[in-house]
C-alpha cells in the first residue's frame, strides 16, 4: 500500500499558487500503542489554512514549510492499537492532506454514518456549523425580529447563518456573495430575503438597497469594503460578529482600518471577534438543534467536492477565488 500526503512547500507572497504545495507518495505509517491507523476517505479545506501558511503568531500554529499540511478529515479506522476504536470505525480527525493518518486515539471522535452522511461532519453537522450557530447566537446575540446581514453567504458557514436567522424569526435576512448564480441559490434555494453580487457595484450601496431599514445584525466573513457597508447600514445598538476576513487573507500590505469606524459612537453597536475553538461546549446542544433541521431539509446544505488528494491544493485555491458553493470538501478515496 502506497500513502499520499500534500506538503507546504513554501510560503505563499499574497495570493498561493499550485508551486506552494507538493504532493509526495510515501509509505503508509504504522501505529503505536494509543494510537490508530485511519484510510481518510474526506477531508477539509478551510480558509483558516491560509492563515497557517503564514509564519505569524495566531491561535493556531503554522504550518512548517516541508511539512505535510493539516485540517479537518473523516476515515475509517484500519488499524488499531486501543479498545476504544476497531477496524471499521469512522473517525473525525485533524490529520487530513494525506490519504493515511497516525491518529493519537484521543484526538479522534467517533462519527456515525448512518446518523449523517460522513461529509456532514466537515460542514454542515461540523466546525463551519457551529461557526454559524455560535457566532450568530452568542456572539451577535441574535434575537426574533432581527434584521440580518451576513457576507460570504453562500459558503459552508454563511450558508447556515442565514437559514438559521430565518428560521429562528429574523424579520429580513440579506445575504451577499459573488456570483449571479449565488445570489439566485441564497434567494431561491435557501429562502434569504433578498441578496447581491458583491462584484456588480459598491457594496454599500447595494446593502442600503436591500435593507432600506437597516440592519440589526452583520456576521462578518468578509471584512473590507463589506464591513464598511455594514457599519454604514448597522442601527443603533446592532450587533456585529467578526467571523472571518477572507478578503484580506492574500494582502500583501497592511489593509485599510473601516474607514467610517467613528460610526460606533453615534451608533453604540458591538462588535465581537468569534472563533470556533471557544465554543465547543456548544457542540452537543448545536447538533441536538441543527442536525434534526439538516434531516428534515428546513436547513439546507451543499457541497462542492473535488475528487482526488492530488487535487487538495486546485480544491483550496478554488476555495480561496470562490469556485465552492457550500462547503469545500476533498473525497480521498
Ligand atoms: N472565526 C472562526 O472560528 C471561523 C471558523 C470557520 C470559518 N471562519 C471564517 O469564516 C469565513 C467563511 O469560511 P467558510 O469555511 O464558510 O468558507 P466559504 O465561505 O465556504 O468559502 C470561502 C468563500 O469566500 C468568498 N471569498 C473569497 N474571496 C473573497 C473576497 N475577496 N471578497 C468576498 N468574498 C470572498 C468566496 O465566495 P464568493 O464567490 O462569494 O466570493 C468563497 O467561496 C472565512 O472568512 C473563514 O476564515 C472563521
């Protein structure tokens, strides 16, 4: 048996490119005592990687140039050193950019295919979803009768913001994304009240047309120019969840500052940085809630898959310039 994993080959200068990722054949691991062997089947790209491709100081480490690369991935266990897990068992894990994983036992979470397709577990049931339920609830403390922006509305966390707002009472839910073909999904498929191409003229202008009333909630998955629009359009005592900033993720120099920031005097709103990792103790609850809207299809999810680990480098870049719709996924095998 021959493993495949995919390597950070050297640190990209603003936007990556396929000669920053290399991907070598190599000899499957063996497992020693506590740990298990895993045949990842999919894996995760996330625009978090990016982050780690740099050599800076964040909540996660970075990614060490020549090293295989790491994130979210589900398989299924062919060897096995504890009791706790057999051959067969499927497993959630953070080893993935590689088609064979040495997983200390503790570091890997049963998951149950037959409760959820096993991809579920990266997006929609998985980190991106808590992302949403978390950040929308706690940190921007949504509440029924909400107005709600979200940017990036279309992908795996975004997706979930907005139909989560609907269908927890938000009086309108106005996303935006990148395409015609988006737009369309986020209006017609996923039920939002209204959203715009951000790409078709400024976005605050486009955000004032579809909120003429102003919004109470922004989840910021954008920043930039979208979180400008959204200080412009937010109402006094709105609040604004600080997701992401993928807009900023391949600069090269320093971005600019929201340039209307004085807003929030007048305004008094609030605005939360959120990350995931503090919010696990919301998991049980997050999946009690959501996975029954996800069965049922209240809560709708799509996947963009990119077959093959030879392709995980093409499938994070394609993240990266939006080719996704929905959660970006590797199948391995
Ligand atoms: N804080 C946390 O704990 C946490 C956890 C997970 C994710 N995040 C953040 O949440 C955001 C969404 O993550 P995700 O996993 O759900 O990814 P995603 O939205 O599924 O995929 C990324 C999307 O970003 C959009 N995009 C790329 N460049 C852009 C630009 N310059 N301006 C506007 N949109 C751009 C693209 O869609 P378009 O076609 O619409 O441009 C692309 O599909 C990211 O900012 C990510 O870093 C944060």
């Amino acid at each position: 048996m021959q493993a495949t994993e995919i390597r950070l080959a050297s640190r990209p200068d603003g936007f990556p490119t396929m000669a920053d990722f290399a991907v070598v054949d190599t000899e499957v691991p063996a497992p020693a005592e506590g740990q298990i062997l895993v045949r990842n089947l999919v894996m995760s790209v996330d625009p978090a990687m990016r982050g780690r491709m740099r050599d800076t100081k964040s909540y996660a480490p970075p990614f060490a140039v020549g090293e295989v690369m790491s994130g979210g991935a589900v398989g299924e266990v062919v060897e096995s050193t504890v009791d706790a897990f057999k051959p067969g068992d499927h497993v959630l894990h953070q080893l993935g950019w590689r088609t064979h994983a040495v997983v200390d036992a503790k570091h890997a979470v049963k998951v149950d295919a037959n409760a959820a397709p096993l991809t579920t577990y990266l997006g929609v049931l998985g980190m991106p979803g808590l992302t949403a339920y978390s950040g929308l609830l706690e940190t921007a403390e949504f509440k029924e009768g909400d107005t709600v922006f979200v940017s990036g509305a279309a992908g795996a966390v975004g997706s979930v913001v907005g139909q989560l707002a609907k269908l927890k009472g938000a009086k309108r839910v106005i996303g935006s994304a990148g395409s015609a073909e988006k737009v369309r999904h986020l209006v017609e498929d996923l039920g939002f009240d209204a959203a715009f191409n951000y790409k078709d003229g400024p976005v605050a202008e486009q955000l004032r047309a579809a909120a003429p009333e102003g919004i109470d909630v922004y989840f910021d998955n954008v920043g930039g120019e979208h979180l400008e629009a959204a200080i412009d359009s937010i109402n006094l005592h709105g609040r604004m969840a600080i997701c992401g900033m993928i807009s900023q993720y391949n600069a090269t120099e320093p971005t600019p500052a929201p340039r209307n920031l004085v807003q929030i005097i007048a305004k008094r709103f609030t605005m939360r940085g959120v990350l995931v990792l503090d919010h696990f103790g919301l998991q049980k609850q997050f999946v009690a809630e959501v996975a029954p809207l996800v069965a049922s299809g209240q809560l709708k999810y799509e996947e963009t898959i990119v077959e093959g680990i030879r392709n995980a480098p093409e499938a994070f870049l394609g993240l990266l310039n939006g080719a996704n719709t929905g959660k970006m996924l590797v199948r391995i095998t």
